[in-house]
C-alpha cells in the first residue's frame, strides 16, 4: 500500500489500454502503484458535471474515463525512465 502522503503521480492516462501498457511497465520493473479511475462525466461535489445538463448523446464513453498512475516519491524517477 502506498500511503497518500509517500505517493507522486506519475501520470494519467485517457484509455484503458493506455494504463494497461503503463502498468504492464511498471510491475515488469517491479515498481509498486496505484491506480484511480475517474468518470469525469459524473459530478462532483463541487461541480454539477455533465450528465444531468447535457447526458451522454454523443460523447465516446472511452473518453469518459481517466486513469491517474501513482507511485512513492522514491520510485518516481525510475518510474518516468520505465515509461518513456
């Protein structure tokens, strides 16, 4: 477990695929990590969002989604050369 005060974001990614290639990374070069999942069309406590106003017509629901990346402070440099 990483704790929220040892973490650093790595980096977010827009599609499933696209975290999965990072993670893949990540854990061949042993790196532990966390992952959040944001639907940004649902609302937030500080904001409506966009659901309620406009729905989700139009909109490609593999967009809806970002993955933020987290891993230690410690590991962040390795992390940023295993991914590039």
């Amino acid at each position: 477990m990483i704790w929220p005060w040892e973490r650093k974001e790595l980096t977010i990614c827009t599609t499933l695929s696209q975290c999965e290639n990072v993670r893949a990374a990540l854990e061949q070069a042993g790196i532990p990590h966390q992952v959040k999942a944001r639907d940004r069309s649902s609302p937030s406590p500080l904001s409506m969002g966009t659901r309620e106003r406009s729905g989700t017509f139009g909109q490609n629901p593999l967009s809806a989604w970002s993955y933020t990346i987290y891993v230690r402070r410690r590991d962040w440099e390795q992390a940023m050369s295993c991914i590039r």
